[in-house]
C-alpha cells in the first residue's frame, strides 16, 4: 500500500494511560503505518500507558500540548480506562475543534461515548460497545443514530467501531475518511 492516498498524513490516537484496549490500538496502528500515515500516541499523562492486558506503550504527547490543526484526524481508542481517563473537558475540545475545523474523528469501543457527549455526534449515525446495553440512549440523548448490529460505521468525516474484533475495519474507515473516499 505504499502508494495510499493517505500516506503523509498524520493522525492522533488517544489512549487511556491506564485501561487502553491493546488491539484497538495496535491492529489500526499497524494498518495505518503500513499505508504511510504517521501515528501519534496521545493520552492524559505523559510517559508510557498500560494497556488492559498489562503491555505498554510510550506516549508521544499529553492531551493538554496537542494543537488539532496539526493533525489530518483524531481517533480514541477504548478499553476499560477510556470512560474514566479520557471522557474530561480536553478531550472534548479537541474533538470539537477536530469537527469545526473539517478534520477527521472517531472512536471504538466505549471511547464513542466520549464523542456523544462532547457533542460532536449530533446528525450522525454511529456504532460502539453496548455491553450495558446503554448506548441507544447515549447516542440518542445527543442526537445520534445508534446503528445496533453493525461493527463499524462512517458517516461523512466520523468513523465508529464496537470493539476489538473491528480494529481492522476501524482502521480502514480510518483511511476512508481521511482520503474522503466516497463512503457507503
């Protein structure tokens, strides 16, 4: 794929420094260097995050120093830390800057409500991890459709996937997405 429409891009994942979902982090991480794209790991403090099965990663930027218009998207990656280490005013802000500004954005897993809840879901149709089977009415609290059944929805700029077996489909709306590709 080294002649991808989307090589040279450069796109933010955001993880939990606690609690991170590990194959929703790094199927799409692979899948998008393997394209080209660079991926920048952001998260809510600084140095290195673990992951829910107890592997690391180092974090190339806290929330706090990100400048969204440096980036061509911003995708939060779930697991269980997201919600508690991730779903705070920042991330909101940058998320909403990212739809204001034109640029891509998305979650997977439970990180999809963080995206509900900063607003930036409003009109659209939209995807996540329902275990507690509370997130038609998330989504639908803050104007979004839920799309039940489905493992990974785009819709215009924003791409959505339920959980760790949709890591490669998340990544391809990732670059889907990003290339504007004409989506389904």
């Amino acid at each position: 794929m080294t002649n991808s429409p989307a090589k040279g891009m450069k796109v933010l994942f955001v993880i939990a420094s606690d609690g991170y979902q590990q194959v929703e982090y790094g199927v799409p991480k692979k899948i998008l260097q393997e394209a080209g794209i660079t991926v920048i790991t952001a998260s809510d403090k600084p140095g290195g995050a673990v992951a829910k099965d107890k592997s690391t990663t180092s974090v190339d930027i806290e929330l706090d120093k990100v400048n969204i218009k440096d980036y061509d998207g911003i995708f939060f990656i779930g697991g269980s830390g997201s919600l508690e280490h991730l779903d705070i005013p920042i991330s909101h802000k940058l998320v909403s800057e990212a739809k204001n500004l034109g640029i891509p954005y998305g979650a997977i897993c439970s990180s999809v409500r963080i995206l509900a809840k900063a607003g930036v879901l409003q009109g659209k149709k939209a995807t996540g991890w329902d275990g507690d089977k509370a997130l038609r009415g998330i989504l639908e609290g803050f104007g979004a459709t839920y799309e039940e059944g489905k493992s990974m929805v785009t819709d215009g700029l924003v791409v959505t996937a339920n959980g760790p077996a949709a890591a490669g489909q998340f990544a391809q709306g990732i670059m889907r997405v990003l290339t504007k590709e004409k989506l389904d």
